[in-house]
C-alpha cells in the first residue's frame, strides 16, 4: 500500500526531478506499474484542471490530486473460506443448536473450538476468518 508521502514523493522525482519510471521505482522499492497507475492518475487530473476553470469543478479536482489512494477490493474472491469449510462451519453450528435445545449449554463449540476442529481437519484457515464468517451469519440470519 503506498502512503500519501511516498505518492507525492513519487510525482516530484518525476515531474520536478525529471526521472525515468523505472528509475523512480528503483529508487522507492515501487513496482513500474505502481509508478505508472500514479504518474497517469495525475496527468489526467492536470489535464482535466487545465479544461476546466469553472472554481466550483476546480476545487474537487485540486483536492483530489492530494487525496489518499483507494484501492478496490469488492472483487476479490474469498482464498481460503471454501465451500467444504463453510459446510463444516454449519454442521458444527447445526450440532450447537442441537445441545442448546437438549440443555447442553456446556458443551457448545466456541469459535476457537471450531476452529481448532477446522486445524485438526486439516483446513488451513485463521482464527480471524471464521470469527467473521459466523458473526455475519448470525446477523444475517437473525433479522
């Protein structure tokens, strides 16, 4: 993830310093297309401040060359929450629902539990992921 600093950082050796791209991504550890996607990001925001000299539209576009970057990742697919593991997900919860009504409060399986069982299956998949995975369904299925 590149910092708002590195960015500016970036567009200076490349606009006031007169760097090559692949010099700057030397320089800063960036890959060439990282260097690319700014320095083409700025060029086209320039370019729209040049055609517009509206100050209610150059405002935004002035603001938006010094803005954080954003990175977009609703497209990305789940790696490790598959199918198999959700169905062991559910049978464990499908059998806590089981001891709850037949008075077994103790002997519940917590998320940890889970998720060791989950390990001793052999599935590689964190603490963390299971933990939202339940806490989602539980909303989503208690409205």
């Amino acid at each position: 993830m590149v910092k708002l600093n590195e960015k500016a950082n970036i567009l200076i050796k490349f606009f006031v310093e007169g760097k090559s791209k692949r010099q700057i991504a030397r320089e800063t550890g960036k890959s060439r297309n990282t260097v690319r996607k700014y320095i083409r990001n700025h060029e086209e925001k320039l370019s729209k401040i040049n055609k517009t000299l509206e100050k209610d539209k150059l405002i935004p576009l002035i603001e938006s060359l010094v803005e954080k970057p954003k990175y977009n990742s609703e497209n990305r697919n789940k790696r490790k929450l598959t199918e198999e593991i959700i169905k062991e997900i559910k049978d464990c919860l499908k059998k806590n629902k089981i001891k709850k009504s037949q008075g077994k409060h103790k002997q519940l399986m917590k998320k940890i539990d889970i998720h060791d069982y989950l390990i001793s299956k052999g599935y590689d998949i964190s603490y963390s992921t299971i933990c939202k995975y339940i806490s989602v369904r539980r909303h989503v299925f208690s409205q």
